[in-house]
C-alpha cells in the first residue's frame, strides 16, 4: 500500500504548556509532505520527527490564530538558511500574506526560493490542491474568525492487471491501459472478455479530514462521511460544555458524536485545552460515544 | 545573598536542531526575571524552566535577526490570554515596533495590558533600565546588522551595620542611614567613631554580561572587565575561523581570548552552530585558552 501517514507535531490549543506544542501537523501522501498549521515551534518538532524539509511543498493554515501560525515566520527562515530553491506553497483564509510580508522582507532578504501565498473563502468546500492521486478540499468549520478544516483524499487508482489472464487473451500492450480504466478487451474474433476476468480493483482510496478549530457543526458529516481518519479538535470536557460554546469550540463527547454520525473508521482529537493535566477525561468522554478514539500526542504518527 | 541566577532557554544559533533552541535567557535578579533574546520558543522554554510569567516585565533583545526575536509574538499572545494587567517593556535596537505593531494589531486584539516599546542605538554603551539594585546597559556589538550585548550589573549595597557596636556606642536610629551609606559616627561628647568600627562592608555587586552576536570584538574588554559571568557565542570551531568572521561571529578560542583578556570570574559560551553535534569540541578549544569556561545547554541555571 502507498504511504498515507499523518504526524502530529503539536496537539495543544492556543495556551502552550510543558506536554504540548502548538497545532500543527504533517501528512505524508507517497513521501509528499504536506503541513496542516503552524504554530510557534513547528519548525521544531518537523526535524524531532525526522521529517525532510525538501519534501514539503505545501503548507495549509485553517485560520489567522497565532497558534495555528506562528510558527511559519521561523519555518520560512529556515528553509532560506537552507538554500531551499524550490517555491513553498501556503494556502490559508484571506489576510496572511498582507501580515506576513513586511516581515518575511525584513527578516528574509535575499531569499533563495519563493513563498507562494494562495488565499481561499472558507464559507464553502474549495479544491485547494490537486495532483494525480490527492485533492486537498477546505471543509467550512464555525469558529470565531473565519476558519476551515481540510479534506485529503487520494484519488481512486486504476485497477491491478492479472498478467496470467492478459497473457493467457494475449492482450496487445497497447490495449493494457484502457483495462486498467475498466473497459472489457475484445479478442480478435470478437469474443468480449469482461473487465472483471482481467483485473482486481485497486485499493479503495483513503481520506483523511482535519477540523479545528470549531464549535460543534454537524454541517461538516456529509463531507467527511465514511474517512479513514477524522482529526476533531476536542479542547474541552463535558463540564467546560459551556466555554467550549462561547470559545467556538468543540468538546470530547461532540467529537466523538461527530465521529459516530459520520461513521468515519478512527476519530483522533486534539488541540486540547491547557487545563487538562490528563487528557484521559477527553478520551474517556469521546471513547463512550466512538469507542474507536484514539489521543493526539507530538510526534505520534498514525497510518491513515 | 540576594538572587542574581541565569536561565538559558535556547543556546543554537539561527538554524534550530533537535538539540538546541534559538537564542533566550532569563536573568533571575531578587526574583525579578529579565528576558534577554526571545527566539521561537522561548515561551515554552520559560514555561520548562518554571519560570513565572508574572515576573517578567522586561525583554532586552540584541538585535533583529529572527533567530533573537521570533517568539516574541507568541509569548505576548500568551500574556494576554493569561489577562496580564502589568506592562511588558521590550527593550530592542530600532525597528522592532513598527515590524511588531501590525502582527499585535492583528493577532492580539483587545490586549489585557500595554506592550511599551524602547528602541536604542546600538554604537555606543546606553543605560537601558535601571533601578534601585541594578543597571542593564547595552555592549556594542559587531555583527551583519546593528547589535548589541547587555551588561547586568547590581549596584552597590549600603554597609551592614555591626549591631553589636552600634549598641555599645547607643547611636540613635536615625544616624543608622548615614552610617550604612559610609558616614562616621560622632558621639554627643564629640568622640568620632570611624565607619569602619560599626559597619562591615556588603558583597561586591555582581555583574554579568552577555555578549551575542558579534565577530570578535577586543573592543568590548574594559566595559565588561572583572564580571562574575560573562556569555559569549562561540558559533564556530577554530577550523571554521574563516566562516566565522565571513558571517561576524566568534570561535570558541577567540571567546576565550576575550575571556582571559577580561579578566572575568567564568566563561559560559553558546550560540552553537548547527554543525556541530557534539559541542566539546569548542568547550576543549575555550578551555585551552581561558579554563574556566562552561557550554551552554537548555534550562541550565548557573548563579552569577
């Protein structure tokens, strides 16, 4: 199976404490690495998870918090020190390369490579990358500035030949990759051999979804229905339910409701609230709802 | 004795590693807490080093390369979620605010408290904060952009005063000032009693100086002559000589010189280059010279 990894590099929310890091996170699709936020120190935990900078090309900012993007400042600069010459992508909500300019010109001169701010709406689903086997979709959230999730999801590969069954028809070459795409091969002498007797599907494609951060919206179920993996910010307990509504956030047990109603097959939740010493009362509140729950933690890496 | 300690928070230089974090130091001096250099993460270093934020009031930063000073946002977005009241006074060499004002602007909407800039010329030696015990006055440095060290330096305490002898001469309270501060005692049958019968003199004021960054600079030696502790970076190994004065830092020999030139108490050399993943090398090549010197790691506290 290709590589679909997700790392985390910080789960905590915008207090940093001495357990956690800012939010910020690296999905590896096939040994592309595409970074999900940057908080202060992202930078940092990239390299103690033995990440390659040269491999990352793609950085996605949910929302202007500093939590989500202090830490791109210190990350562009590095990769100036470098020498890095290949463009570094930063897709975010409308406003951070206004932000970010007057700095990056002050403290970035005589770049070696360039940033490319590309700033998107986040009211509705927007592609906001694609290439041959991943799309990047925003997923709209409700927090209390404008602020998405993100949707990485591989494209359906073409299905697997039988070589024994292609040679056994003595398929010709170039007929091979209009079977891979499903179409039937004719012989010769006109006998119609199914698409199904010469290939076996290829694996189904994985998705994984991000949302923080967010009050609870089950407006998000459709999109993320049925994914691999859902990353949900669960910065509270059930008893802080009401912080959590007048932060815009979501707590353990809506996470885990969440989960559940959108059936994903694994629910992971972070971005956790500086006031839990133990995050087990988050997990214990998700797992009651989506037994499937695991903890955020840095430098944990789950296969998608 | 009063407190006079020093924290490091972060000893590498501008490319962080998984061993070090950019430049930051906290000076403890009678439990009021000075921020010199303030580098990504520096926050969360404070927070390791159990540190408290409510302490601090005071960040001297060197100068304006990303590496002294890319946590300053985010540790002034902490301070206010914390609802500080209390002023925070940044100290820097021009052009920090106006880089600053529209990131606070921005991400630190409706700030709990006040942050005040002062911005000083680097050429020349400039008291920059001063109470009742101590001075911070800035070192110039030679760097690729204005720079400048810090010079922390306790004032002189008034004398103890020898109860036993004050007793036995029945001096009244209110001479007691006047003879702390070094005046004779004259009795009311006009016997003069010397200082030195009814005081003991306090301890030497301690001084520490922090030198970083700079190419080597003989010119500091007179003003920092004789402190208890001096920093000083030591990027570089002696084979790196050439890099080090190409890009205005120091090696770790040339620290030493200095030290030894100086005449300070210790030696305590950081702002390592990446390069290097193992540091003895330069605490070996300081040693050589002046062998009171000690290597910079994170959350080390040494007393001044």
């Amino acid at each position: 199976m290709e590589k679909f990894e997700l790392h985390i590099l910080g789960c905590g929310s915008a207090l940093p404490t001495t357990r956690h890091f800012a939010s910020s996170q690296v999905v590896n699709v096939r040994d592309k690495l595409y970074m999900i936020d940057c908080g202060e120190g992202a930078q940092l935990q990239f390299r103690k998870s033995r990440l390659k900078f040269s491999r990352l090309n793609h950085i996605f900012i949910s929302h202007l918090h500093g939590d989500h993007c202090f830490g791109l400042l210190g990350l562009i600069s590095t990769l100036n020190l470098l020498g890095r010459t290949a463009q570094l992508h930063i897709h975010s909500p409308k406003g951070l390369e206004d932000l970010l300019a007057p700095m990056l010109d002050f403290f970035c001169r005589q770049m070696t490579y360039k940033v490319l701010f590309h700033e998107f709406e986040t009211n509705t689903p927007v592609i906001v990358y694609e290439d041959r086997s991943l799309t990047v979709t925003t997923i709209p959230l409700r927090h209390r500035i404008p602020c998405c999730g993100f949707l990485f999801a591989e494209k359906q590969c073409p299905n697997h030949i039988i070589r024994e069954m292609v040679d056994f028809y003595k398929v010709p070459v170039y007929e091979l990759n209009k079977i891979k795409n499903g179409l039937d091969y004719t012989t010769p002498e006109g006998e119609v051999i199914p698409n199904s007797l010469l290939t076996r599907p290829s694996a189904l494609p994985r998705r994984y979804a991000y949302c923080s951060d967010t009050i609870c919206t089950p407006g998000i179920i459709e999109q993320i229905r049925g994914v691999d993996l859902l990353f949900h910010e669960a910065t509270f307990a059930d008893a802080n339910l009401p912080r959590a509504r007048e932060t815009y956030h979501t707590t353990a047990t809506q996470a885990g409701e969440i989960a559940k109603a959108a059936e994903v097959k694994k629910l992971l939740i972070g971005h956790f609230s500086a006031r839990y010493e133990d995050e087990n009362i988050l997990l214990e509140e998700a797992s009651i709802v989506f037994p499937e729950t695991v903890l955020a933690s840095e430098t944990l890496c789950l296969n998608v």
